[in-house]
C-alpha cells in the first residue's frame, strides 16, 4: 500500500525543481549575455530608458566610444550613435548636461572628443538620486560581474528594442496644428524672465558645469559646446534670451570651442524646443565629423 504524501510535501518539491530550472535558466542566460552575442535593451518606459542609456556607457568595457554628448532631451534628437559606433549619446528627457557630464568623469575611459548641450535645462542641476544609484559601489560590482542581471538584458527589454526601428527618422508623424499649438504652449512658457531665485540656481549651475567641463578637458578630451536652436518665436521670449545671454556670457567663444551646425537656417521643431529629425540628423552628421578619421 502506497504511503500518502501530503501535498505540503509535494508542493514544496515542485517548488525546488522550480528553483532549480530557473537558477540553470538564468545561469544559460547570463552566459549566452557574456558572449556579447545579446544586444542590449533600450527599456520600456522613458525612466528606465535614461537609466539603461547612463548605466551602458559605464558598463561597456568593449565599445571605443571616441565622441559622448552630454546634455536633456533636446540632445537625445540627435542620434549619432546611429551614424558612428564609436559615437555615444548620454543626452536624456527630463535630464540636464550635468549628469552625463558626471558620468563621463566616472567612468574608466577618456573619449576624444565630449559635446556638451549648453541650454536652459541647465537649472535642473545633475540627477544626485540617479547619480548615487548607478554609482553605488556594490550594485556597481554587481553589475559590473553579472551584467545579465542588469536592466539592459532583461528579456522583455531585448526583445522589445530588437522590434523597434532604429534610424534618424522614427520619431513618427507630428502635424503641423500641433506643432503651432505646442510653439504657442512653449511661448506662454517661456514668456516672462526667471525669477530671482532661479537666476541664482542657474548661475550656480553654469559654474558648475564649467568646472565638469575643465576636469574633463584636463583628462585630455577636446570639449565642444552645442547650444541647440529653438523656435524662432520661443527664441525670442524673455525667459530663453535670458539664458541665452548668461550661458554666452560664461562660455564666450574666445575661451571655448562651440559648434554651430544650423547657423542662418530656418529652424524648425515638433513643438517649439526640439528639432526635427531632419535637422536633427544634420546636427548628428556635423558631431560625428569630430571624430578622428579610423
């Protein structure tokens, strides 16, 4: 007569085998990641996305990465590393140049060449919570040894980044009544002169920034400022004359090498801040000819 076994007892061997697969699972995974036969994912939602793109540029031990661009979401339209692989940009929505700057000190390697987005986005400062959580020594190690465990080869975010296009040219459809509804929106936004206290932080920040700046010309990287045009209409509010004025005022060209790829065009944008692909291509073209030749 069989002996009954309970189901506590069976439940927990078929939780053990579980585990044991998932570990051996995991275990095949990690190792087909340490081949570098497994491109790494872009993320699902933009937090993760901007996570993955600062964590890779640490992490990559492999890829030369001979020109970085720092800088927010208006440098994150300018896609150079889809011209160039030894291109990277460190540029992110809701971000500021401060942190890629940051990051590009941290890391092991010194690009050639670092572009910098000087821009209003400047008074956010660096991301100190992001900062702190790419940068803490273990989850660093622990990224650095087993970089499956990283968000970059998740699964879900490999397959996904595999499916999406990747060009100059993909980001969609914008019309042109919403393009004059978001100039207008901007424009509003824009109107009136920053308040005391933000003219102070962003005074602060300049001179912050340009001590990341010197620090990383003194590592031996040639440092090109980008300031990206706007709208005409957006350009010419109180708000952006103002920071343009001050960011002119403490990177003046005598002292600092600046590039200017859309001198006397029309400029033209989505919504009154970030460019359209087409022109935005033609920024990328004109960062990539920074590089040496190979």
């Amino acid at each position: 007569m069989a002996i009954p076994v309970s189901s506590s007892t069976s439940n927990s061997k078929i939780a053990a085998t579980s585990l044991v697969w998932a570990v051996l699972g995991l275990g095949l995974y990690g190792s087909v990641v340490l081949t570098g036969r497994v491109p790494y994912g872009t993320g699902i939602n933009q937090d993760q996305k901007n996570y993955i793109t600062q964590q890779h540029y640490l992490m990559d031990k492999t890829s030369p990465f001979d020109l970085v661009l720092a800088g927010s979401s208006m440098a994150a339209k300018v896609k150079v590393q889809y011209l160039d692989n030894r291109a990277y940009n460190l540029g992110v929505p809701g971000g500021s140049p401060q942190t890629g700057l940051q990051i590009i000190l941290k890391a092991q390697r010194v690009p050639k060449v670092v572009v910098c987005e000087l821009s209003p986005t400047l008074h956010l400062g660096p991301d100190n919570v992001v900062l702190a959580r790419l940068l803490d020594p273990t989850g660093y190690a622990v990224s650095e040894r087993f970089p499956f465990l990283r968000q970059e080869f998740q699964p879900t975010n490999v397959l996904l980044s595999k499916l999406k296009k990747k060009s100059l040219d993909d980001e969609g459809t914008v019309t042109s009544s919403a393009t004059k509804i978001a100039i207008a929106d901007a424009v509003q936004m824009n109107k009136d002169e920053p308040k005391p206290e933000d003219k102070a932080k962003f005074a602060t920040h300049l001179r912050e920034t340009r001590e990341l700046l010197r620090q990383i010309k003194e590592r031996g990287s040639r440092v090109v400022l980008l300031e990206l045009p706007v709208a005409a209409e957006v350009d010419a509010t109180r708000r952006m004359r103002y920071y343009h004025g001050e960011i002119v005022r403490e990177f003046p060209v005598s002292d600092y090498e600046w590039l200017l790829p859309l001198a006397g065009e029309e400029v033209q944008t989505t919504d009154g801040i970030h460019l359209v692909p087409a022109q935005a291509a033609k920024v990328a073209r004109a960062l990539v000819a920074l590089l040496p030749a190979k």
